[in-house]
C-alpha cells in the first residue's frame, strides 16, 4: 500500500487530507466518525473574535463595547451565548485530545489583534496541537489603505505569537494589491503555514422580494484553480508549510494540489454534500492514483508540477494563454 504519512506544521499525519474548520467538525462525536472515516486531521469550527471578547468583556465588567474594526457586529449578537461558546471551546478540544489520535486544530475567526490573543494561550492550555487564524479581513472600508489592512495580518501573528508555542497557521484571502509577495512576508513571520484560500460570504439579491441573501455557502469544483494556481506559485517560495483549500471536491483534485506542492490539504464542502464517509473514496482515488504511477511515498511526487523553476510564474502563464487562445 502506498505510504500516506506526510508533515504538516511539524505534525505527523496519517495522510494529508484535513477537514476545514465547519460545522463538521464543531462536535466530539463529528469528530470522531471523521477520525473512523480517515481524515488526517481536523480543524475545529471556529470560535470568533467577537465572542472572546464578549467573554472577557463579562470578566473585566467593561463599561465599554469590546474594540474592533467593526463594532457594530456585537448589535447582533446574544452575549450570554457568545460568552458560553467560549468554554464550550475549551472543553471540546480537551475531549477531542482525550477520545482521538488525529491532530486536533483549533480556529479563530479574527479581525483585529486587540486582547482577545490572550485567549489562544486558554487554546494551548486546553491541549489543542495547533492553532488555526482565520483571518477574514475583507478590504471594503474605504477609509482604511490597503497597507493598513495588510497590518492587521502581521499584528495579529505577532501578538498570538507571543501567547503560545503551538504552531500558527493562518488562513487568508486573495485580496491583495501584491499577492506574491504577501504570502512571501507572511511565511517570514514565522508562521507554520499558511492555508489559501479563504472562503468569504458572498451576497445574492431576490430581485422580487428586495432583500439581500446568501449565494452558495458551499464551494464547487471550478473553485480549485484559484488556490492550485497560488500554491504552485509560490511552493518553496515560502518559509512555512502551505495548505490548500476550497474546490477540492475528489481525490483527483487531491493529487493536483499535491503535484503544485502543497503539504497538506482542507476540504468540507464536498463532505457536506457527499457525507464524512467520501473520505474513504478520496483515499482509495488517491492510493490507486499513486499505484498506477509507481509512486510509494507523497513527498515522491509534491510540487513536480509547481512553478518552482519559473523566475517568473506570470510569464509561464502568459506563455500558456498564448498556446490556448492563439489557435495553436
């Protein structure tokens, strides 16, 4: 059989297939039947920014409201059950530790870098292997640069930085001015990995009814080139792992972001619409794959299609448009 072990933030995993932060993984029984099913790993649903702070705001008796860059979220929000899922949190990683071998990755939802990165060190406490920073950090305000908005990224690491030992991973968009180079300075903080990309909300309007909706929650498969371009970009361009994720939908998109040179991978959207037990499927896709090539190990194959070589990516691109568009 083929050896599915590989690295990934220092961590040993049984193989690279990590289940993203969701809410297939906001329970000990979820995860659980994730850990029967195969998955390497797990990354727990996360806990947001605004309810660390409801909790610590209920602790100091603050007269004011918590600091964020959007202080108006917490008119929506019912602070005694954002206070609640805080220690909710905790007891679900020291159970998770307790009943399961998988790596357990705990996730905040952040915005800022205010107080609330004390609390990750609550996470290390817990026995949580690592920890996830989703950072969700959309650039629309239009009185904040963009070297502002960039900021935010690197304090947020610095200060979390400070609070545990466990790795950092963080999860980020696209939206930037110069994305190369972000995921470059990002990697240099010292960061485990970087996990691209982030899933945003995206709005839809009922035209009939004037209001304002959710598109599809769910990724599909057509959203895989974005982060397969990006990872075989910047494959050992950076200095920390890189995790892919959204449009991963099979095994066979499994091997593509492995052969761009991703350590490991995320996926949910196709374990909601296919049930937790298509990770066995993506498994046997994966093994049979790296049988019918002669591969015996996954670092055998990682990055052979990366653009490692390239000293410019976006000129091999321009190369390959040429070829698909001119007719040749």
């Amino acid at each position: 059989m083929a050896n599915l072990t590989t690295k990934y933030m220092g961590l040993t995993l049984r193989n690279p297939i990590i289940v993203a932060s969701s809410g297939l993984t906001e329970s000990l029984d979820k995860i659980k039947h994730l850990e029967d099913k195969g998955a390497g790993a797990v990354v727990l649903k996360s806990l947001f920014e605004e309810e660390i702070q409801a909790e610590m705001r209920k602790a100091e008796q603050e007269a004011n409201t918590p600091g964020t860059i959007y202080p108006e979220i917490f008119d929506f929000f019912d602070y005694d059950q954002m206070e609640d899922s805080v220690s909710k949190y905790l007891f679900l990683i020291e159970d998770a530790k307790k009943a399961v071998d998988i790596p357990i990755i705990a996730s905040i939802n952040a915005v800022s870098s205010n107080e609330w990165t004390s609390f990750a060190k609550r996470v290390e406490d817990a026995g949580a292997d690592a920890l996830e920073l989703n950072a969700f950090i959309l650039p629309s305000d239009v009185n904040r640069s963009s070297d502002q908005n960039e900021q935010l990224y690197f304090d947020i690491i610095e200060k979390v930085k400070k609070e545990v030992s466990i790795p950092i991973a963080m999860k980020i968009s696209y939206y930037f001015s110069n994305l190369a180079q972000m995921i470059q300075k990002l990697s240099q903080t010292g960061l485990a990995s970087l996990v691209l990309f982030n899933r945003f909300y995206s709005p839809d309007f009922d035209i009939n009814n004037f209001t304002v909706n959710s598109a599809s929650v769910l990724s599909n498969p057509g959203d895989l080139p974005i982060s397969l371009r990006w990872i075989a970009i910047m494959a050992n361009r950076v200095s920390c792992d890189l995790a892919a994720t959204t449009g991963i939908h099979d095994g066979h998109a499994v091997v593509k972001q492995l052969l761009a040179g991703a350590n490991a991978v995320q996926l949910a959207s196709t374990l909601y619409k296919n049930g937790p037990e298509y990770l066995e499927k993506i498994l046997i896709d994966l093994e049979n794959w790296m049988h019918e090539h002669d591969y015996e190990a996954i670092d055998d194959f990682r990055g052979k299609l990366s653009y490692e070589k390239a000293a410019n990516p976006a000129a091999l691109e321009r190369v390959q448009f040429m070829q698909h568009f001119s007719g040749k």
